[in-house]
C-alpha cells in the first residue's frame, strides 16, 4: 500500500454515506447511482443466492491430522482451482481476538466525523480514512467508508493516519495482524503442497511480504438495488483474509461464479480466504484470483476487516516453470511486484482488467 501515483488526482466532492445514512435521505445522490448494467438485481441483494451455491470449507485443524490430510489438502486445492475463494474453521487465531479487533473497528467507524477526518485518505492513494481507488470528479461511488493502513514492513507505514481513538486500537491491529501473518505463511505452505510444490517455497520467494489491513464500513442504504457496497474486482494481493463482523447480520459479499453473482454466507468464527492475483500467475493460472463485489442492504449496516498479504515491492514474479510445459504453456509474463503494486492501486477497481499488465499478448 505504499504505492502512489505520481499524477495529479481530482476526485471531486464525496460524501460520507455514514452522514447521508443520517439524514436519511430519501433519494441517493448521483454518483452513487450505478449505470443499469452495473445494478445487483434486488433479489441478490435481500436473500440467499437462488443457486444455493455455497463456497468451501477447509478444516486447518485436519490438515495437521495425518488421517485427514490428504482429503483435506484435496478440498483445498479443489477451492483454489474451481473456486478461487474458500472458508477456513480451525484456523488457530483467538476469537477474542478477533471480537475485539471487530470492536474497536466499530468504534472507530462510530467516531464523529470531524475526529475519523484526522486521518484522510488522500485523492489517489490507499492509506486513511475515506474512498479508495477513485480517480475522476465523475467517478462512481462505492456506498461504504473505508479505513486502511499498510502494517509490514514498517517503511510502508504512515504513522500519522494511525488514530489515537479508541486507545487500543494501534495495538490491537498490531496483535491481529501478526496473527493473521501467521496464517497466511500457513495457508501458502498448504497451496504449495496442494500443488506438489516445496512446501517453503512462496514464503522463499516472496521475501518481506507486504501486509495491509482495510477495515470497510457499509451503512444501511434506503436503495441497495442503485448502489454497490464495493465495486466488482479481484484483488492483486498474494492471498486476501477477511473476516466478517458478527454484529453483521447481512450478506455482503457476492463472488462471480459461472457468471452468477454468489452471496457468501458468513460461517460463525470462519476467516474467508480468497485468491489474489499474485497466486494466478505464479500458478499459471491454475489456481485463479475471482472476481468479487460487496452489496448493500435496506436495514442492516456491514462492517468487514480484509487483511492483504503479497511480495516484497522488489520481488520479480513470474509463473513458477513447475507449473509451465507444453500443455500449459507460460501465460504470464515476468514483471516487477512493485511496478504491478503500483498499477494496481493507481487504477479504479473494474473486474479483473489490471491483472492484463501481467498477461502474455497472444498478437
């Protein structure tokens, strides 16, 4: 998340959709009105998906059983390759932990206006308080306020957007993310060996890995049926762990599956673990990142912590030559993390378009 652009970025007036939910307004301001193509369908929004499609569950605690490991290994690769996303049950973090990272989180969001715009996200830029990814006056709008900050390595910290209110809170994420480390170094070991792969081999490869936490607040919307919690994209990290706030009764999260949009039911005290772009091209597109958006809802506000875990900026990445022979010729090129950070989050969030910077042009 260090990564800004080196152009001058308008973005015009955006409002704050927790303010708007206060007024309540009777009508949502235009540039959160999304082109008809764009809308979900209401029937996505308020119910469980028609499909009835439910993405996988992995069990940590069988993979460290010798008797399950080999089922459970399978299910994990069947997750990365058909799926892209999967839930993790058993995965080793505390859940008072987790309550108490969901509730100062909430407090923060609960702050007054005046003190969360302390910590501004600047126009073009990831880090603070406000709306990522918006680069134009006539950009659309996502209907959710966001609070992010780079964690590791220290240099991509900026320690000025890191609030004072509520007093636990710079400590709490510091615990939290060091956990939430832990469990990615885990689940890349267990990708690799689901890919017949040393076991050691992205934790080698991607040297100081990059960590930043993004907490996303989703106000109750009087029109969920005109807006977009979160924009439709997949995510250029290695690996994405988001957990779900319990107080958050709504399904949000919606991924493309088939070219249907599927609601991901929240399973108590599971992290939703999901394949970033970095993971696509070093599996040469075995294992693929998916296309993911958030929804709104009528009555029910949503709160989720997304934690990003990639390479180092200096790394070079490229499709692992393993994964890379006649029938499954290179389609990525090699390229510089940090170079592909940087176009990353320098252009707005529209499907799975900037991983075409890694592509191989076929012309």
């Amino acid at each position: 998340m260090a990564p800004v652009p080196s152009f001058p970025v308008k973005v015009g007036h955006i409002d704050d959709v927790q303010e708007l939910k206060k007024i309540k307004p009777s009508s949502i301001p235009e540039r959160f009105v999304r082109d008809m193509i764009e809308r979900p369908k209401l029937a996505t929004v308020t119910t469980p998906s028609s499909c009835n499609l439910n993405i996988p569950v992995v069990d940590l605690s069988k993979i460290s059983n010798s008797q399950d490991f080999h089922n459970e290994i399978m299910k994990l690769s069947t997750s990365c390759e058909e799926w892209g996303f999967f839930q993790v049950i058993n995965h080793g973090i505390d859940l008072d932990l987790l309550e108490k990272m969901e509730k100062i989180s909430m407090e923060f969001f609960m702050l007054p206006l005046e003190e969360k715009q302390k910590y501004p996200m600047a126009p073009g830029t990831v880090q603070g308080y406000g709306q990522a990814f918006v680069f134009s006056e006539d950009q659309k709008l996502d209907w959710c306020n966001m609070f992010a900050l780079g964690v590791e390595p220290h240099f991509i910290r900026n320690p000025k957007l890191w609030p004072t209110k509520p007093l636990d809170f710079s400590e709490t994420v510091d615990i939290y993310s060091r956990e939430i480390r832990k469990l990615c170094k885990n689940l890349l070991k267990y990708i690799a060996m689901s890919l017949g792969l040393n076991e050691d081999i992205f934790e080698e490869m991607f040297g100081v890995a990059v960590q930043a936490v993004r907490m996303n607040y989703y106000p109750a919307c009087p029109r969920p049926d005109l807006v977009l919690g979160l924009s439709p994209h997949s995510d250029g990290s290695a690996l994405t762990v988001l957990q779900q706030g319990k107080c958050s009764s709504s399904v949000g999260l919606q991924i493309l599956k088939d070219n249907v949009w599927v609601p991901v039911q929240p399973i108590p005290n599971a992290l939703v673990i999901n394949i970033g772009d970095t993971i696509e091209v070093l599996t040469n597109g075995r294992y693929k990142s998916v296309e993911h958006r958030a929804v709104t809802h009528q009555e029910k506000d949503r709160l989720s912590i997304v934690t990003f875990y990639a390479p180092s900026y200096e790394i070079e990445l490229g499709p692992l030559s393993e994964l890379v022979d006649e029938n499954n010729p290179c389609k990525y090129k090699r390229y510089n993390h940090g170079e592909y950070s940087m176009h990353y989050v320098t252009n707005k969030l529209q499907g799975k378009k900037t991983l075409e910077f890694a592509k191989i042009d076929d012309n």
